[in-house]
C-alpha cells in the first residue's frame, strides 16, 4: 500500500518537474511553442485524481484505518 501511493506521488513530483521544465524552455530562441507544459500538468491532475481515489477505495474496502489524533484528558 506504500509503495502505491510512494509511487503515485514520484509521477506527481515528476510531472510538475516536467511542466515547470516545459514552461521555462519552450518558446526560446525562436522556436514555436509546444503543449507540453498542458499535458505534463494535465497527467498531475490525473495522477492526484487517482491517487485521492485509490486512498478512497482502499478506505471503503478495508485495506488502511484511519487512526486520528489521540485524544489528551483536560
């Protein structure tokens, strides 16, 4: 289950890296501007959508618990 959502967040980072790359080199020295930064920023939402699914499905069948905050006597 970690390792899922340690990974989903790798992709995340990666994609945001990738748009923030996109969006600093396209459009330099003349040359025409590509959608790469719209696609690499459209792939983070996605991921985001679906990790924040797969933590809910996880949370529906079982699989992870929330623990809360404990709670400190007054």
């Amino acid at each position: 289950m970690k390792w899922i959502v340690g990974l989903a967040f790798v992709g995340i980072l990666f994609a945001l890296a990738s748009a923030g790359r996109a969006m600093l080199n396209d459009g330099r020295d003349g040359a025409p501007k590509t959608n790469r930064m719209l696609h690499a920023l459209a792939w983070r939402i996605g991921l985001s959508v679906a990790l924040f699914l797969f933590i809910l499905l996880a949370w529906r069948l079982g699989w992870i618990q929330p623990t809360g905050l404990p709670l400190q006597p007054r």
